[in-house]
C-alpha cells in the first residue's frame, strides 16, 4: 500500500507543496478556488498530514529530550514524573537519554537531538556537575544552545549564561549540619560523591563553614569521597569506621551513599541513630524504605523537573524567563537521627 | 536567516524533490549530470539534510518509544537501561511514555506515537497485565501493530498474536514457594497487588499448585491483595499480623510490597528472618538496599529490556522473529528469609 505524502497531494491538484503547506497549516492565505483544489484531493485520498510532515513544515516537533546520568537512580525518575507531567499538559513528548555519566555518549546524544531537531533540551548530571568543566565540554553545550533551547538542573556551566534551575545544595548541606549541631552531635563526617563533582564540593564547604561557626573543624579522616552508590557508601562508612575516632554523626552526599553507610554501621554492630546518626540528601523515595527510615534533606525533585519543562516552554515560545530559579532544600527528619550520647 | 530545505535545493537544481532525496539517500540511480547539478547546490547553499526531512523520505525515525507504568517503581528503571543500551548500539533514540498505569493515558501516547511515526513501541504494564483486558483496550494495541511493530514485556493480550517476551512469573513463584518449603515453612502467605491483574493472580495460583503437592493449603485469610507499592505492602502485612493466626514467612508480589511488609513485621516486633520469612520479586536495586537484604527472584531485568529491542528490531527489519520469548527466573537468596522455627 503506497502511502499518500503532501508530495502527491500537490500533484494532484497542479499546486507547489509549499501551497499545500499553507492550506494544511493554515499559514497563509491561499486563493479560494486553489484552496478547493487541494482540499478535493486530500479528501480523495484521504490524506493525513503526519506529525513529522507537519512539524517540519512548522519547525518544530513537539518533542523535548532530557539527558541525564543514570535513570536506575531514584533521584531521576522523580524529576523525570515532574518533568513529564509538565511536558504532556503542553502537548511534548519526552526522549529520554541515559548517558551512565559518560562524557561523550553526552556528546553524542547532543548531536541526535539536534538532528532529530528537539524543541528542547533538560540537561542533568555529568560535565554540568563537574567542578572543573573542560572548556570543550563546556562549549559544545553552550553552542547547541544557541539553536535548541537547554535548561540545566541542578548544575552549571559558569559562564556560559544558560537557563539554569536548582536546588540550593550549600543551603541543604548547612541545614543538615545544623540539624546534628542541635542535636548535640560535634564530631561530624562527610561522606561524599566524587571528589571533583561541585555535588560534593558544594556541600563539605558549606558543611565546614557551618562547623566553623560552632568552632568546629570538619577532619580530613572524616571526610571520605568516592562513588555516589549504595555500594560506594558502604565503602566509605566502612573506612570511616575502622579508624581509632569515629564521628557520631555523618552527613551523606545523596540518599544512595546514606544507605549504604547505614549498611556498614549495622555490619559493624553500631545501632542507628543510638549510636550514630547518619543524614541523606535528596529525599528520593529509598528514603522511607530503609530501616530506620532516613533523614534527609528534600531537593524538591518532582517540583524541579515541572519548573525546568515551564521554564524550558518559556524559552521555546521565544520568551524570555529568568535566568535562574533557586529551590529551598528542606530538611525531612526520620529516624536515622538522634541525640548524641556518650557511648 | 532562512532555513535551506529540499525544497529549495530541487528548486535551484531545477529537479523534483524526489529527485534531490535520491541523491541524498543514495536510494536509486541518478543520471550524472544530474546527480552534479543537485551537488553543487546542496554545496552552494551548505544545506545539511536534517534528521526529520531524512526520515520522512526514509520512513524511519530512528526512534522507539517505551510504555511504562511508573518509571519511579526501580524495576522499570532497569528494564529501560537494557533495552537503551541495545537501543543505543542500533541507532535508535527513546521515547519515553510514563502513564501512572492510566488506560487513558496509554491510549493518549498510542496515538501520539503513531503521530510520530515511531519505529516500533516497546509497551510494558497497565492493560497488559489485566486479567481481563477490556475487548476495546485490547483491540486499540491490535490495530496500531497493525501499522507500527510493538513488543509486549511481562505482558500479554490473549488471541492478539503480538510478539512478546517475558519472564515466567508462575515459575518464579514456585520457585519461591519451593524455597520457603525447603527451610520447613509449612504455613505461609501471600501479599499482593491489584487483585485483577495477571502479575497478581498468576502468583497466586502457582504458589496454590505447588503448595497442594505437599498438602498445604494456601488459607484466603492469608492472601492480601491491595497496592504495588511500600505503603500498600505494609499495610496489607499490618493486615495479615493483626490476625489470630499468623504466618511463619510471606511471599510477595514485587520488591516494594516486599519491603512493606518487612517494614510492617518490625513494627510488629518481630525479626527477620528469625520470627518470619519475607520474599520479594524482581530483584531490583531495592532488594540490597534494605536491611536484611531481601530474599526475591530475578526477573532478568537488564536482559529483558535488551532481548525487548533486539525483538522490535527484527520486526522492523522485517524479519521474522519468534513470537514468544520465555525468560527463566531464579532465585536470588539474600538475607530475609530463614529455617522455621516453632516459636
């Protein structure tokens, strides 16, 4: 079965494609007896104008793509249902790109959403979170954003004048540390992502600012930085705890990491928050499964991947929105925190 | 500035569109002369041929879509990680379409992906686990197949004839059960989810059979059927432990419900696996992060995303692939389950 393309309809009634276009879009005007030309051949092969024919035509394809690093973490598919649930009420559907933190499979979903010719792009995770973008890396972002509009989450590249949005990391490591201040606790470490990721880094310079205030150093031994997984956290705890002086509260630099803290506390006989009290961050769902249930400091996720669709829709309509919207983190208290006892 | 399209191209080369995409796809001969004429204005005017204009004349997107129910339930997470990383190696870009298990919204997206002429749909979840899918659910799958291949995972419409692949969910079941059996559990329960879906009552019924062949009764008061998440798993266990007579260990119908009840048994102040034994299913990400770490069965999760997209491939490449594929599931023993013990 052939199918009928916009090609066909303007052969059929003796007229340019780009009259077709016209009437189909309604663009244009087109003189009336043209007009009943065309219309008489569409419906004499009941021809439907596909979303791709029409996009084309219209510059745009109604789809947005956000790239992010690693969907198997809960974090993300929280943005993702905020994001989506934006994105469907203004008639987007989503690509979804997995890159497992790979620069250059980044790089390489760039190039496919500027051929398959996006409306827009969320960018999370990666080089956004590098400390130190290479400028390369850094630059193919911002000159794919001169043809699609991008929105970063919770990251940046300085610099580069992009749409950004996120949460206040500094702000949410300084609540967290005030929170185990309250509580009693002055010996405090750090388990962290890794080391060159402004994720960590953001967060032990607030921790130690925070610290200082109180007179407090945050120790070199307690500050332990590695992979960002359940796995990696438990590793790190693991180190954290085979030393002489251990803390008696530790902060993590996502839920992930607290979880597998929490692991390696219980594997070495210590109970939670009696004797240590361990705090998460991004209140991704994990943190009600575990036991006890973690406390932690909430990103806003679903609220952040709706305001990255609105803000990225703004730019798309060819408006021009804030440069930046900054989310309050907020602190979530469960039960992997306690007062601090003298054991 | 404007944009340089075929249009133009055929215009200066004084040719039909037809013609140009000749060229460009390199799909049928051209006389030379010609084929130089379309060079040097594709040369002159520095017109790169984009994605969507290719595809259109190619009819392929480059593009499949994924269904899904919940994206935030970390079983489907992984299942997209498979199947993307085949995607991915085959040129393929993901749509996807997150429906909150809403039959309307699945129909919603069916239409938007015909829309966008996607390649093929992978469709997980949602009618495709009714018991008794609703003969116009069923049918509006049917049709688009018609025109679109689709793969169903972990699913089925019965007499549709739709390429599918799963797990054996009847074998993982009693796989689990024979587990629980062979640690001396002779009174055990089940808790569910949605009590008309397939994954539910398939469950069900092979834990009946495989109990009845050592003369045990599966008691109703023991079966609790409700939600698919943590917070339905803990009330359903809630449930099940505020009666008389309680179960020595339970089976569960994923990992959340899983982690629900172990939740709800330390409430009760019971320990795992020394006062009662807890199954999960799925083996996803969730199953290590708990403490204890959660006896469940693999459902292959990685490898059924991939064998998904190396199906849909073959579909629309025009093979012919085989119409089913079974997937073994197995046991993965981990900390939650135990020995009876008469208490």
């Amino acid at each position: 079965m052939k199918t009928i393309t916009i090609y066909d309809i303007a052969e059929e009634a003796n007229v340019s494609v780009s009259t077709v276009s016209r009437v189909l879009n309604d663009t244009a005007p087109v003189k009336a007896s043209t007009r009943e030309k065309i219309l008489k051949a569409i419906e004499k092969h009941q021809f439907q104008p596909n979303a791709l024919a029409r996009s084309l035509l219209k510059k745009e394809t109604g789809t947005i793509a956000m790239i992010l690093p690693d969907i198997t973490n809960p974090f993300f598919p929280e943005v993702f249902w905020g994001a989506e649930n934006v994105a469907r009420s203004k008639g987007y559907t989503f690509f979804l790109c997995n890159t497992a933190g790979d620069y250059s499979r980044e790089s390489e979903y760039l190039s496919i959403l500027r051929e398959k010719r996006v409306d827009g792009i969320i960018f999370l995770g990666g080089r956004i979170n590098l400390s130190n973008c290479p400028p390369e890396l850094s630059q193919e972002v911002i000159e794919m954003a001169m043809r699609v509009p991008i929105v970063l989450v919770n990251g940046n590249l300085p610099k580069s004048g992009l749409h950004r949005i996120y949460t206040d990391e500094a702000e949410g490591a300084t609540i967290a540390t005030q929170h185990l201040i309250d509580l009693g606790h002055r010996d405090i470490g750090f388990i962290g992502g890794l080391d060159y990721t402004s994720t960590t880094l953001v967060k032990v310079k607030a921790i130690k600012k925070k610290l200082k205030e109180y007179g407090i150093d945050l120790k070199k031994e307690w500050i332990q930085s590695g992979e960002f997984s359940v796995q990696g956290g438990r590793d790190l705890m693991n180190k954290m705890l085979n030393q002489v002086r251990r803390p008696s509260a530790v902060l993590c630099v996502n839920d992930f990491t607290a979880i597998g803290a929490i692991k390696a506390a219980f594997e070495h006989g210590l109970r939670i928050p009696e004797d240590i009290s361990i705090v998460g961050f991004d209140d991704s769902p994990l943190s009600t499964a575990v036991i006890p249930e973690l406390t932690t400091i909430s990103q806003n996720t679903n609220q952040l991947g709706e305001l990255a669709v609105e803000m990225l829709d703004q730019i798309i309509n060819g408006n021009n929105p804030k440069k930046q919207i900054v989310l309050k983190p907020y602190l979530v208290m469960r039960q992997s925190t306690g007062p601090f006892k003298k054991i």
